[in-house]
C-alpha cells in the first residue's frame, strides 16, 4: 500500500497537525521525529480546559508537550515521567477536590501557566515559553487563546468536558456535545494553516478532541479551503477505540463504530484517510482515498513508521 | 512583677489576640494552650496576602494555623514540618518565579483554598475549614474577606509586601507604608470583639501586622471602646525586633528602637503594655501600665509561661 512515497519528499511541505491527547500526542511525536521543526505545527484541542484550584489546566496541550519533549509518563498513559503526589495528598488531607490528579511535577506547568495568563500573556504565548522551557522544536498552539469550553449535556446534566471525563469516568450517556458558539481562533494558527501544505488530523476523538478545534473559527473553513492535501487517521481500530470515549460517543450517535464511519463523519474536509491493517477488509466502501497500514503506535519507532507512512500518503495526494 | 496573677481567673474571660506571622502565631499557640477554645478568637493580619501563580497566597494565617496546629517547621522558622519541594523545582525547571518558596505541603493549602474562593466562599469560611481539617479549636479569622494589600513605598517603587519583604529581604528603605483607604472587617471579627473582655497584641511588627489589621474598619474603633483591657507584647527586646524588619522600620521612621516607642506607638489604644526583661531598665518612661517578664519564646514551655503572664496581666488590669 505504501506505493513509492518512502521517499520522505513531504519534508520540504509544511504541515499542521489537528491533536487532542494521548493519541494526537503520539502521532505528532511521530511527526516531530520524521519532519524539520520549522515545517511542523501541531495545533492542540484546549475544549478540555478548565479551571481547577485556581489554575487553568490544559490536558490535551499538557499530553503533548510531555510527549514531543519525551518525558511523559509511559506507564500511566498520561502525566510526567518519574512523577509523585506529595501535593495532592496534601490537598486530600485538607479536604481539597482529589478528583483530578496534578502531579509534583505536572503543577510546575500549571503555576508557571497561572502566573503568566495572570501577567496578561496568551494562551500561545505560554506554550511557546514551556515549550522552550522544555525543548520542543516544532511550533505547539492551543486552537484559542480563550476559553472554549466543550460541556456533555447527560440525562441528568451539563457537565464540563472533565468533570464528565475524569470524574465520571465517560460513563454517562453523552446526549449531545456541546461547543460554544462563537470560539475564535488565533492569529498564529490561521497564519500556519495559510501556509499549509498537508493537514494531519490524528487519531483523536473526533467529537470531543477535533470537532471543538474546527469549531473555532475560521478553523474549518481554513482547512478546507487552503491545504493542498487533508489526511485523517482513524482512532477506531478492529471496532473499538484505540484509547478513551470514541467507540461509546459513536454507538450513542447511532453510528458504527468503523473507520468508515469516522472518514464520512468528516466528509468533505478530507482528501484521504488513513485505517488500521485490522480492518482491511473494509477498504471498498470508504468515499475518499485511502492508505491501509499498521496504525499502532507502541514505541518510537511505530511513531515513526505510523508519521511516515501518513505524510507519504498526504504527499501522494498532491502529485 | 507577676503579683497574684497565676490563678488562670482569666479563663473565664472572652480573648481576642490581634496576631501577624511568627511572633503573633508564637504567642496564639501558648494562649490556646491555657484558655479554653470557645473563649478564644485570633484575628489574623492579611495584608501581606498576594496571588500567586493562580493562588491567593495568606502567609500570616498559614503561619498562625500551622503553629496552633503544631505541624509547623521549626527549623526552617515558617512553613510545614517535613516539607518538600517537588513543585518549586519543577517550576523553576519551567523558568516560573521562584522567588517565592511554596512547599509541596504547603500547596495543599493554597489549592484548597483556592478551589474554595473560586466556589465563591469567603476567606472566613475558608480559613474555618482549613482550621476543622487541621484539627485547631479556637477560632482563626482573617481580618477581612477582601484583599487589603499593604503596600511599601520605597525609593524606587511601591511594592506589595512581599515583594518588599520576600523578594527583596526587607532591605529597600521603606519611605512609607500604604494601608487601603476604605478595607473593611468581617461580621465575625467585629461579633468577637463586640465580646472580648481581653484583647492582646501579639509582638507583632506593629506597623505591618497589626496597622493593617487595625485599619480595617471599625477594628481599630472597637478595640479602643469594647474589650475591659488591651494588653500589647513588646516586639523590641534589646534594641533589636526578635525576628522581621520591626526595628528597621522604626530607625526608618525616626523612632528609637525601644518598647517604650512601641508602647507610645499604640498610645491610647492600650490599657497594659507588656516588655522583656531584657529591658528592665527601661520601665520608669512608660506612660502605660506594664509588666516586664521573660517573652522569649523558644519552646512550648516558654510559650504557655508568656501566654500566662500576659493573660494574667490582662485580667489584673479588669479588677
């Protein structure tokens, strides 16, 4: 399937990434290893923020910068490597909210952010700073430098994306996702999808990690309209989701839980589509171009193998 | 000097302590050792409070809760006992400001709070909870719910208190020290002292603990006109402040680094003044009646002897 685009001519394209978490994470790491930093920008899911203790914590933009700057926590799935949990006991043992953990190290991020949103920098201004501060080269944006909070309407509730996430552990039937009307994008990003060549949309959760980044303005109108190619990933892999809600949320749609359903729910807005080798014989009825390989990113080098095979396929689709 | 004071009448007597950071929480602890809790409300400084990364940061009542508490670092002078630093480290890692060190313990703190103003309680309710979790009887109340920052007007600059006291090691000539014109006290401060046979000024720095307190209206009013005595504890003893920038600030001001220009500095708003023996010498230029004990307080021992003494001072100047 891979045809002759080993060639890694997609080098010399720029390339935007759509990411929520772990997933986008891994994918964008995959990237970030295969692509010249100053021709990849990898623009971050921030519908799950939300304010917890008085800091603002950003999951998704958090997941990946642990992992493009290589110490995220492999066991966990999620948080710093070599992490511990002096401060939350701290908070448990004076009756603070213990529902959402926040490591020792995890809260430096979260301070450091607090203190710069409080001095009046943006949202993009301090990803860069703990970019640096980590040593991530590629360019990392929040979609929206302000609030844009995706809320999970349930039969008995509203509730915030987290507190629907983390503290109810995605149980409750999500009825219907909600995202705010009038989320507006940044300066930054509408300036590196301008310049895109290819767009990459992981395989994040396309309700809850991807629809609120196309859901600021002008963010979907700019992806179909200017890159020269758009590629998806799928994130259902063998009927079920790789990691987290995607499976659940698609079967409360009434959807099915395939890859062929993830490539016609974003339609139009794709140019190809990437599915897992599990699902091969699937391939005759999706409506877009497709590139079936190994979609399992366990260790560096499936990230790498996964981001190559990816960006060849993008890059056979603008020859 | 102790007369036939030691027979702890004064338990019976309704105690308010006016109390800034170390020395204030020194002497609160021996008074909750010798009075019953329900007779006893401690009324905290908060003008040194700052937002900080996100969190609204109360060192004089941390202090003075940790020390009723008994969990307080002896060693390092403030802080928790058995503290570490995970966080600070990694928000230095961050390139965040360190200049301010915030304890992982400690932080337990702070996030709780902050999760509870954010909630929209008052830092009264607040600082109760935090008291209830630490296991503290008496009463602790902030002198206000909302920020009064003291401000210190140096040559260069006017900075918050901290800044001046933390960041730059009290060392800045302080031409002026700005209290808020209109900060306002609590219900439950003004019901304590509506009560109060006893009031007692801890030795604290008078012109940065115990001014802000009694700036916030009617504080000052009340104590003058409802408790049966006010007794105030030297911080000057043998020419220097024990700890803190105290005699600093009266060599800046002009004042002679004595418990008499304490006591002077008070003025009518005392009934009793209570000094070192350090300064024995000292006694006959005291316009105010006084007693002249040991008010070291280096052990508990020493704090229930002092706590004793001024309590029993007090209540001889009542009969």
């Amino acid at each position: 399937m891979s045809g002759n685009s080993n060639n890694q001519a997609y080098k010399d394209l720029r390339v935007v990434v759509l990411a929520g978490g772990v997933g986008g994470a891994k994918l964008a790491t995959g990237i970030a290893a295969v692509m010249p930093p100053e021709n990849l920008t990898i623009v971050v899911n921030t519908g799950d923020d939300f304010v917890h203790m008085g800091l603002t914590i950003c999951p998704d933009l958090d997941t990946v910068m642990y992992n493009l700057a290589g110490v995220n926590n492999t066991e966990m799935g999620w948080g710093r490597q070599g992490e511990s949990w002096r401060v939350m006991e701290s908070v448990k043992a004076y009756g603070g909210p213990d529902w959402f953990n926040l490591g020792d190290l995890d809260l430096g991020a979260h301070l450091t952010r607090a203190q710069m949103l409080n001095d009046g920098l943006s949202l993009t201004a301090v990803t860069q700073h703990l970019c640096q501060q980590l040593g991530i080269e590629p360019t990392v944006l929040p979609m929206s430098d302000h609030p844009a909070p995706t809320m999970i309407e349930t039969e008995t509730a509203v509730l915030p994306f987290q507190e629907w996430f983390v503290k109810e552990r995605w149980q409750p039937v999500a009825k219907n996702i909600q995202l705010p009307e009038n989320s507006k994008s940044t300066r930054d990003v509408a300036l590196a999808l301008q310049k895109a060549d290819l767009v990459i949309i992981a395989p994040s959760n396309p309700f809850v990690s991807i629809d609120p980044i196309l859901n600021c303005y002008p963010i979907q109108a700019n992806v179909m309209d200017l890159p020269r190619a758009v590629v998806a990933v799928s994130p259902i892999v063998g009927g079920d989701a790789v990691k987290g809600p995607a499976a659940k949320l698609m079967r409360e749609k009434g959807l099915d839980v395939t890859p062929v359903a993830i490539a016609d729910y974003y339609g139009d807005l794709l140019d190809g589509f990437v599915f897992d080798v599990q699902d091969k014989g699937l391939k005759g009825s999706f409506s877009v171009e497709t590139r079936c390989v190994d979609t399992m990113m366990v260790d560096e080098a499936s990230r790498i193998r996964v981001a190559n095979d990816v960006l060849a396929f993008a890059y056979d689709l603008t020859q």
